[in-house]
C-alpha cells in the first residue's frame, strides 16, 4: 500500500498521508488503465485488464500437491458462445475502450478479467481499487474448485467483485457484500462486464448490503441492494463457505469482521469454512519509533480468539493455507501475502 495524491500537474506526484494507492495499480503501466468516467462521487473510474494463465492441469479437483506457483502453463480454456475478440456481448464497453485494453485482449474472452476500479483513494475508499490479497484468493479459488464447485457462498467487503467473479465460476451462488451505494455499482458493472465468466459455469453473482457494523441484513426494498426474505433465507440454508480479501486494516473494522463472521457462522445452518486473505503491511509508527505491522498483529489476534471461543455451540479450526498452489493470475505473489482457513463445526 502507497500512500500517495497526484498534484495540479497530471505527471507530479506528491506524497499526502490521506490518500491511499494499491501496489497492483501502481506497478501497472499506464497504457493498461483506460478512465472510462466520473463516479458519483467525482472520481476517476478506471478499467483494467488481469490476464488469466488458464492451465486445466492446475485446476485440481482436490488440493492435491502442487508445484511451485511460478510453473503456469497457458492452456485455452474451452471456448464460449462470446466472439473471440473484442468485448463479449453485453458487456457495456465501447469500441475505443476495445482499442486500448486489445492489446493482451486477443484471443478467448476467457483470458481476460476486465475490472472498473478507482486508484489513489481515502482511507474509507480503499474497496474501490483491486489489492494484491484478492488476486491471491481468487487463485485459491480457482486451485481449490472442489471447495467451491456448486456451493453458495458470500463474500465480506468484496470491493471490486473480483474475487467474487472467479467464485461464481464453480459456485452456484455468490453473495457479494459490502457497504456504499457508488461501490455495490461499481460491483454489479464489473460482474456484468464478466458475464462471460461466469456464464460457463452457471454462477450466479447477486450484490448486496452488507453492514458488519449492523447485527441484521437490510431488508428495506426502497435501499438499493437490500435483502429479500427468499435471498436471507437461501443465505442461511445452503452457505458453505465465506471469503475475503484485505479487509484487516483497521482495528476496528477488524474486530467487526470477525465478529461478522462468528454470528453468520452461528446462523448458517450447516457447517462453514471460511478464506481469510490479508498482506502483513509494515509501516513505520512514531508511536513506536520503529518498523511496525500492527493491523497484521490485531488481525491474527483475532483469529486466536476465534480459535478459543467457548460458547458450547461451535468449534473454530483456524489453520495457515501454505501459498505454493498455482498462479493463474498475473501479480506479484510477494511473501507477506496470506491465507488464513477457518472451519466452523459444531461441538459435539
């Protein structure tokens, strides 16, 4: 994470502390990122292009040993009814954003995630840009396909939707929650800009509200993306599994995600696993006068408390996820990246 603000001048960069910018974005060349409009808020709403290394030997239908994450082969995937260039239909592009992002874009619609996003946000606007921990999940997703195949699962502060798009490809469900208005569109565009993904598979991708500041689900039908009793009720009857990425920045919001995921957990009515993604982040404090990683820290004693929780009602069984599956998307895998599992069973 960089903290950074651009100047009156397009190409001078100045360094604020209010503003924040993924490294994803920030080691992207600019050619890749096209501005394709204002967001409702007034800022620059960009469209990207990930590349997807689609291997069918690397998509296991257990986890079963893997080689290092660097060996990707590029096998085409099977084609869809979508054209072979360009955009697939009803995707909403135009011609000339085609023209930009056609450079790596040739081939199967199927290599390509196309993702709206803004860069150099607010603190509370991070969810707007894509983070390197949900590149990271969606590679656990695609390696473990038989965790997901034809489950409904939900997401917690999906931001841009993208880990969400790669589940619906195996799942039969997925729930993409967050909060914000201007980001549940920005959301729901980047699954319609994907449908070709999803299609495939049959996945269904429904945005909703999710507060996990707020003990109940908005079922308000005036507030957009709110909750059905019949999407509540299908929520709580067949999910399995529950995924984020980097939402563990701050202390408070951290507590509240856990203790998000305890109360879906205990209101599931089967037995759930849970995908934590998160990048340890040193920062230096002048608190400590030293090099510290302090959201990382309150994160993981968080899940230590989760793992000692003695309710009589569940068991949590948290256990580190070894990031040596394959890469099928391109982005520097670094070390500080990682994955956290967590089983929730009832005691018996």
């Amino acid at each position: 994470m960089v903290q950074l603000a651009r100047a009156a001048a397009m190409d001078e960069v100045t360094f604020r502390s209010d503003t924040v910018l993924s490294d994803v974005h920030l080691y992207t060349p600019n050619h890749r990122h096209l501005m394709v409009r204002l967001n409702s808020v007034g800022q620059p709403v960009f469209l990207s292009q990930f590349k997807l290394l689609w291997s069918q030997d690397s998509w296991t239908d257990s986890g079963a040993k893997s080689g290092d994450h660097r060996d990707v082969h590029t096998k085409e995937p099977p084609s869809a009814e979508t054209g072979s260039t360009g955009s697939p239909p009803g995707s909403g592009h135009t011609q000339e954003e085609d023209d930009v992002l056609g450079e790596e874009a040739q081939g199967s619609p199927h290599d390509i995630i196309r993702i709206e996003h803004t860069m150099a946000t607010p603190l509370e606007d991070v969810g707007k840009q894509v983070w390197r921990g949900a590149l990271l999940l969606a590679d656990y997703i695609l390696f473990r396909q038989d965790l997901f195949r034809g489950c409904t699962a939900l997401e917690l502060g999906a931001g841009t939707g993208l880990a969400s798009i790669i589940a619906a490809t195996v799942a039969r469900t997925v729930y993409c929650t967050d909060v914000g208005a201007d980001l549940l569109a920005m959301c729901q565009r980047n699954i319609a800009l994907n449908s070709h993904l999803t299609a495939t598979g049959g996945g269904i991708v429904k945005v909703k509200e999710l507060d996990w500041l707020k003990d109940d689900l908005c079922t308000d039908p005036e507030v957009p993306f709110s909750w059905s009793q019949e999407e509540i009720s299908d929520l709580y009857d067949h999910t399995t599994i529950l995924f984020a990425a980097e939402v563990f920045y701050d202390d408070d919001l951290t507590d509240a995600v856990f203790k998000t995921l305890s109360r879906l957990a205990h209101r599931l009515k089967n037995a759930c696993t849970a995908i934590l993604s998160v990048e340890k982040r040193l920062n230096f404090t002048l608190r400590h006068l030293d090099v510290t990683c302090e959201a990382y820290d309150h994160f993981r004693s968080c899940l230590h408390a989760l793992e000692h929780l003695a309710d009589g009602k569940l068991r949590f069984v948290v256990e580190p996820v070894e990031a040596s599956f394959p890469q099928l998307l391109v982005y520097e895998r670094i070390q500080q990246l990682e994955l956290w599992k967590i089983i929730a069973e009832p005691v018996t």
